[in-house]
C-alpha cells in the first residue's frame, strides 16, 4: 500500500459527522459527504460501537514509552548534550531499550 494516503479528515470533522448520525437521524451517507468522511468508515464505526464511543484508534505501531517517559527522557537527551556529552543514536537507543524492558 506504499503511495496510498490514509485517514484525510481529523477526529474533529469524524466525531461530528458520527454524532449527527446517532443524535440527528442523518443517514451515514449524508454524513460522510457532508464532512468529506469515508462512507465504509462511519458505517462501519456506527455499526460496531453503536452509540457509544466516537474515539479514532491510533494508526501505527503501539508505542513502547508513554508519553510522560519519553518527555523525561528527551529532557535527559537534551541534558547531556548541553553538559558536552552527546549521545550518538547507538546510544539513545541501548538507554531506551533498557527503559522499556
């Protein structure tokens, strides 16, 4: 699939046209031209969540740090370039290796 572009629309416009779909009667249909969302996808998310949730999954691989981790350890990154001591990327990687495990 390399060239294909996926998901052009923000999770905005999405929860928009899905609760107009769920609250206001609009057919998925109407919704999807209206706010320039796929058809297959709103029918879809409407179909398997039924009213409940309008949340997008995140494309991509899960990630290994959460966010709170990651933001320290750029701060570390930054940190020891400022003391003289750049990392090479062997470097970050190894430290972050051994932080996910």
């Amino acid at each position: 699939m390399k060239g294909e572009k996926r998901r052009n629309y923000d999770s905005s416009r999405f929860k928009e046209a899905y609760m107009k779909v769920i609250r206001n009667n609009w057919s998925a249909y109407k919704a999807s031209k209206e706010y320039g969302i796929p058809w297959s996808t709103l029918r879809r998310h409407i179909a398997t969540h039924g009213g409940e949730s309008f949340d997008l999954p995140k494309l991509g691989r899960p990630l290994t740090l959460d966010s709170d981790l990651e933001c320290k350890f750029v701060s570390y990154i930054i940190k020891m370039q400022e003391l003289g001591f750049g990392l090479s990327v062997t470097d970050i990687k190894a430290k972050c290796y051994a932080l996910a495990v």
